[in-house]
C-alpha cells in the first residue's frame, strides 16, 4: 500500500516490538556487543557481516531511527550524528582532503562558515563562497580540484531558494558531489536526493526533532557513502548519536507533518504582516511573491518553511530595540520549536563572519530572523505590531 508522507512519518519502519508488542521504541543504551566467536566478531569489525562491534558505531534504537530518516529522504543509508555541525563537518571531510577546493554558497549558515574559514583552512581545504542562485557562478567557480559543492536552501538566514536540479545537473557532468543541507525544510517540505544532490544534511536539533530538547544531525546518502562516513569519521571521531536522545527525535517525528503545516500557515501571515508594515524594509520569505525565487520555491518545495527574516528600518539600534520589546518571542539561537524564537544574525548567530564579509552575504545590522512557532498566528503578529509601535515611537523621539 502507497501512503502519502503525512502517514509515512508516523508508520514508516517503526513496528511494534516483536516480544512485548508494545508501540512505542525502546531504548538500548548499549556500549559493549558480545559475539558467540572470535571470527564472528573479526568479520563484524571488518565489515564483512552486518553488526555492530561497539557503541560508538551504533546503537539499536538509533538505527531504527536513521532507517527512517533514510526513507522519508529517499536515500539507500543515513547516519545519525551528535549535532547538525558534526553532521555537516562530517560530509564534508568525506569527500574532501589536504589540497582540495569545495564551492559553497555565499549565504550559508554561521557555524557552517566557521568551520570552512577556521578548521577547513588547518586541512589545507580551499573554499570559494559563492552567489549560487546564477549556476553559471557555480561553473566558473570550479577548478581542477574542486571535489564537492556544498549549499544550503532555503539558506540561513536570507532564505535564498537555490535550484537544487539544476546545480546537481552541473555536478553531475563535472563528476563533483553535490551536498545539501536541507535544514529548514525538513524530509516534509522537501527532498533534495530526488532533485539530484548526492548527500543531504540535517540539523534535527530543528524541525525534526521541533521540540527544543535535543542536538542531533543527519547525513543521508547512498549506502556506500554513509558506511565511510560511520567507520571513518563518526566512529573515529566519537560523533555518534546516543539513544535516548534518537528515542525523542522518533517521538517528536510523529508530530512533523502538523508541526509543519503550522509553522507554514504561521509564518506566511507574519511575512504578509511585515510586509505591509511603514517600519519595515525588507521582508525575506519563500511564500511571497516579492520573493525573488517565489517560483522556484512552488516548483521544488511542497512548503515555504517556518523561518521568516527581514530588515528594521533604523539598523542595529532598531533591530535590538525591536528584539528586547518582544513579549511573546524568545531570544535565542536556535530555530524549529514550538515557540516563537527571534535572534539578529549580525551579531549572533553570523557574529563569526567579519562585518564585511556579511554585507557581501546580505546579513546587514537591521535583519532580524525570526523562527515562527506554532503558537497562534493573531498572537504572534501582534506581539510584533506593539513592539514596531515601540521603535517607530523611538525614531519619532529622536527626530
């Protein structure tokens, strides 16, 4: 029987337990295995037969988790990993080493762009930021030892939509991986491995998980991929998943598709909202038709996401007094749970970028991100009218 994705979260590879019937996942925080033999545990260290030799490789209940993150993703494997930066440093050492070039979109998250100007350098890995929303930037970035092409779309925190087919097709033809952190959109909202990307990447501290109680990432891939990816670099590095923290992520998976349904609905009014607010500039969402990929993101996402940015009229001092007038929302870093979360990128979550590197990005001092929660969308709106009274009150004072 065909189900439709709102099903599959719910059903996808989870059955009851075979000896106790009950429904719900059980928990297995094993460390140690024990073998019958010496050779059957020489061959499951080797690869040679499935198993796991130790729990830093793996762990029952985090398997059954990446098995379905694998399915609603369209991938053969998926690996399931501490955090969202040890799952995007982990895809990138695997396809990159001492002496080789990867291409990144210019719009790319902070931690992402820390870790690519910081650690990627100690590696001798070179990194072109680059304006992928024109493929032909992506051509005329490649070299001779270029070995990945990394982006994230909609990006953090411009929400700049990347044609994801048409940048695979240019990877493809140049034999060079194309990886895709798909964070915000969650296997709900979109699945770049049917549009061509090799590996895609999560964050499911975010919307995966949704309720703000868990660091966890994703790597999705082909199942030759993810095996390198477990015996070299999570294992080797001690990046792995523990189980209680995969048993929350399966029960918060459950809810995904309400949640982001919500978030959705939620998010378009506050865009619509701010758009036509005197004190805003700019409003960056998918779901308007302002947006400048308003019709790529109807063609490659079955949604427009929960996370709205825009500009303050006023700068940094606007933008801070907006943030600290907020009543409803919360300040904080991360994005994806159930409550409203703002943040200003410039100098928080992008802080580590160099002012004038963010200005190239399009992070100036009056953007704010806001993660819209799933709270009601009249509330949340109007948490932000009465604190854009405050400012415009504020620039009236001073005038």
């Amino acid at each position: 029987m065909s189900w439709k994705i709102g099903t599959r979260i719910i059903h996808e590879d989870l059955q009851p337990d075979p000896q106790t019937g009950m429904v719900t996942q059980s928990i297995t925080p094993a460390v140690a295995y024990a073998f019958p033999d010496t050779d059957t545990a020489a061959k499951v260290v080797s690869g040679e037969k499935e198993g796991t030799c130790y729990g830093r490789y793996g762990n029952p209940t985090v398997k059954i988790l990446e098995k379905k993150i694998a399915s609603l993703e369209g991938g053969e494997d998926c690996l399931g990993l501490a955090s969202g930066m040890a799952a995007i440093s982990t895809a990138l050492l695997t396809f990159l080493q001492n002496g080789d070039h990867v291409i990144v979109t210019k719009d790319v998250y902070g931690g992402t762009y820390s870790f690519l100007d910081s650690l990627a350098p100690r590696f001798g890995i070179e990194v072109s930021f680059t304006d992928c929303t024109n493929v032909h930037n992506v051509v005329d970035a490649i070299k001779q030892n270029t070995k990945a092409v990394y982006i994230e779309t909609p990006s953090n925190p411009r929400l700049t939509v990347l044609d994801i087919k048409e940048i695979a097709d240019v990877c493809r033809n140049h034999n060079i991986p194309l990886i895709v952190d798909n964070t915000f959109m969650s296997p709900y909202l979109q699945n770049p491995l049917e549009l061509g990307a090799d590996v895609v990447v999560h964050s499911a501290t975010k919307y995966i998980n949704g309720h703000g109680d868990v660091l966890a990432g994703f790597i999705i891939g082909n199942e030759n991929i993810i095996k390198t990816m477990r015996k070299k670099f999570m294992g080797n590095l001690g990046q792995n998943l523990n189980a209680w923290d995969a048993f929350l992520i399966i029960r918060g998976l459950k809810t995904m598709a309400l949640r982001m349904d919500r978030h959705c609905n939620n998010a378009q009014k506050v865009a619509e909202f701010l758009s036509a607010h005197p004190g805003i500039e700019n409003v960056y969402y998918p779901g308007l038709a302002s947006h400048p990929q308003y019709h790529l993101a109807g063609k490659q996402m079955r949604g427009t996401g929960g996370i709205v940015s825009f500009e303050v009229k006023g700068g940094t001092e606007a933008a801070k007094l907006l943030i600290n007038s907020l009543t409803l929302a919360m300040i904080s870093f991360s994005l994806g749970d159930p409550e409203t979360l703002v943040q200003h990128p410039a100098t928080m979550t992008h802080a580590s970028i160099p002012p004038e590197e963010r200005i190239k990005f399009g992070i100036t001092d009056g953007l704010i991100r806001m993660s819209v929660g799933l709270e009601e969308s009249d509330d949340i709106i109007n948490d932000m009218e009465q604190a854009l009274e405050k400012v415009i009150g504020e620039r009236v004072v001073k005038s």
